[in-house]
C-alpha cells in the first residue's frame, strides 16, 4: 500500500492507492474515493473504509483534490474554478496519470467530494460504472449538468444520515432520489453529516454491500 503524489498541471496531488491497484487483470471494478470540504483522504484510513475495499479485493485509488480545506494537495485557485464541471479536466488528467482513466470506476463521493464525482460521471458516464454519494453538495454543478443529473443511466446509492443539517434529509436527499432514476437511498439513524465518520462500520457493510450487488 502505498501513498504518494503525482504531478498534474503544476500541482501536486496526493494519493493512496492499495496493492490490488496494480493488477490491472483485476475484473472488479476500480473504486476511487474523493473527500469532503474539510476533510482529506486520512478519513477513509480512520474509518477503514480502504481496509474494507482491500479485504474485498477491490483496486482502490483515495484522492485529495487540489481543493477543500483537509486536503494535502496543492490547492488551486478557486476562483477559476467556480463549478465542479471546471474541476474535471483536472480529475482526467489525475486519473490518466494514475493510469485509470478507461476503467471501469466505482467513484464514491460525501459532500464536495459528491459534487465533483457526479460532475465526472455527468462528463463520463461510459467511465464510471456506479457512483456512492453520501449528502453530496450539488450547490455548484451549473445549470446544464442541474438539468442532466435525470440522465444519469448508473447504478447510484445515496447514504444520509437522519439528522444531517447541513444538506438536509427530506430537503435534499429524498427530492435527489427521485430525480434520479437509478438510485437507491440508505438513511442511517442517529447520524449527521459526515456520516460515514460517525457511523463507519455501518457505512462500510452498506458500501461493501453494495459494491458486491453491481459487480
């Protein structure tokens, strides 16, 4: 297992990725985990989120974007990126220097994180076999990928926690759920926004759970 960086327009961009990554014959698809606005790719070793995906035998890539105050990554500067859809040529060029971008990718994303995987799949929907969105913050897709999110044709699994107030259950997650066709929504009691860090053995079974239905 390893963690490193890699350069991608100027900026350095820190990585994890398991041994698994490196089988390339592998025939589960490549699970890549984003973070939130606060947080960085550290969370998922805390929650053994990335222990759990190894154990499944799953190729896993644990990105921090060059945004968000958590992560380790050299920031860009976003006022030149005032959507997610700017973010994804940047998100391309990471995953062809990681030597995955034309696999098959299972993108799991909470909050921002959510943001920018849904703007990738929006980009990409060939790509990205599944997307794993946990009270993900759409406030910054523009108008046109607002409009497409219907067309989303992946499987996609919504976790949200009963007592989120930041991006509200029945305000966000339920109105999201039906907007998109193929979606299933997990609600876990007695947790809030960062769910998956509040609740993360719970977290864990439904994604593993999940990731073993689609593949």
């Amino acid at each position: 297992m390893a963690e490193e960086f890699i350069k991608v327009d100027n900026l350095r961009i820190r990585y994890w990725s398991n041994d698994v990554a490196k089988a390339k014959d592998s025939n589960k698809p490549t699970v890549v985990l984003f973070h939130g606005n606060a947080f960085s790719l550290d969370n998922w070793k805390e929650t053994k989120t990335l222990d759990a995906l190894t154990s499944a035998e799953f190729p896993v890539y644990a990105i921090d974007l060059p945004t968000g105050k958590g992560s380790k990554s050299d920031k860009v500067d976003e006022s030149k990126f005032p959507t997610y859809r700017d973010m994804v040529p940047i998100i391309e060029k990471a995953f062809s220097k990681l030597g995955i971008g034309f696999r098959n990718l299972v993108i799991i994303g909470p909050s921002l994180g959510g943001g920018f995987a849904v703007s990738y799949a929006l980009a990409h929907q060939k790509r990205v076999e599944a997307l794993v969105l946990i009270a993900p913050a759409l406030h910054r897709l523009d108008q046109k990928e607002q409009d497409e999110l219907s067309n989303l044709e992946m499987p996609i699994l919504l976790v949200w926690g009963d007592k989120d107030t930041l991006i509200p259950l029945e305000e966000f997650g339920r109105p999201l759920k039906n907007q998109l066709s193929r979606s299933k929504l997990l609600i876990i009691k007695d947790a809030g926004h960062a769910v998956y860090l509040e609740k993360p053995r719970e977290f864990n079974e439904i994604l593993t759970d999940f990731l073993s239905e689609i593949s």
